[in-house]
C-alpha cells in the first residue's frame, strides 16, 4: 500500500509535467490503475486540493530557516538563505504549478497557506534588508517572487533535459544572489550537490 504522501508527491511529479493531465494519465504515471486512485480521490478536483494541501506541508517544512530571531547575524542569515535555496529546489519541481493551477488558488485552505508561507519568508527577507545582506531598493515581495521564478525555472529546465539537477542549485542561487545582494556582500559559496 502506498502513503499518501507518497501517491501525492507521485501526482504532483505527473501534473508538474503536464498540468492538465487527466485521472486516467496521472493513475498511469504513478503506476496504479483510474479505479485505484479514484478510491482515494473520487475526482481531479478533489486530488488536486489534496495535493496543494500536501504542497503547503512541504513548503512549510522547507522554509524552516527562515524563522530566525530578530537578532540574527549576516552570517546566520547567509547560511540560512541558502539553505531555503536549496531546500526549495524539490519543491518547486513537485509543486510549483499549484501556484497557477485555478482550481487548486480557489482553494481557501491553499490560499491561506501561501499567504503565511509568505508573511514568513517577506519577514525573513526583510531582516537581510535590515542587515545590509539584500538590497534595500527592492520590495521584499520582488525579491520573494524573483525565488520562485528562478526555482520554477530550474525546475522546467531539468525537466525539459537542458539543465542536470546538480547544477541547479548553484545556477539558481547565483542568479538570484547576483540580482538580490548589496555589492558590499561577498557571493557564497556553491551549495552542495
């Protein structure tokens, strides 16, 4: 029998690669029959709340880091960026279409959950701001979503083959660190694969 986290996660890797599959296209993607993952989820709808519920769980997870006390230091918060960084790499291949499927933002819970998830990390970046790490010209909000865009596409190209999953994690936090610092801070080092 497999976990529900398991099944959803597998959902979410078919409908990263294609949005609109249907339930037969995401059973047979996951390795079960329509019958089968119909038992748990009686309809696409349903299946897809389920999986934007289990994409808040991940996120949430994923941005542990950012919770650090007002009193943090720039290194603290360098070491802590880029742990959200890398964390965020799976994530945003597994989930990154929730935040632009239709059904999955008419969701009150989901839309509850991002709007925290985001308070959280708008809170986080702000304190970069206050600690010279990031640039103070750019809403925390920009800088926010710039994440998200470069993660979205790092997720697209290792999908599409053009990009090794090893590679992106230096790839996105390089971008997004070359657009995002204050030129007084240092780049870090590469992540680890």
């Amino acid at each position: 029998m497999v976990h529900e986290e398991e099944l959803l996660d597998a959902a979410a890797r078919v409908l990263a690669g294609d949005h609109s599959a249907s339930m037969v296209q995401i059973a047979a993607g996951i390795g079960t029959s329509r019958a089968t993952l119909s038992r748990r989820y009686a309809t696409r709808e349903a299946l897809l709340k389920a999986v934007a519920v289990r994409a808040i769980h991940v996120v949430d997870a994923c941005l542990t880091p950012v919770d650090l006390p007002g009193t943090a230091d720039g290194a603290a918060f360098d070491a802590a960026l880029e742990e959200l960084v890398v964390a965020l790499l799976p994530a945003a291949h597994l989930y990154g279409f929730t935040s632009r499927d239709a059904t999955v933002l008419a969701d009150p819970e989901f839309r509850a959950g991002v709007d925290r998830q985001d308070q959280r990390a708008l809170a986080f970046l702000a304190l970069g701001q206050r600690l010279g790490r990031l640039r103070a010209d750019l809403p925390p909000y920009w800088i926010w979503y710039s994440l998200w865009g470069l993660l979205d596409a790092a997720a697209e190209g290792v999908r599409d083959g053009h990009l090794a999953p090893r590679q992106i994690g230096r790839l996105v936090l390089t971008s997004f660190l070359s657009g995002t610092r204050t030129s007084a801070v240092p780049p870090p080092p590469a992540p680890a694969p």
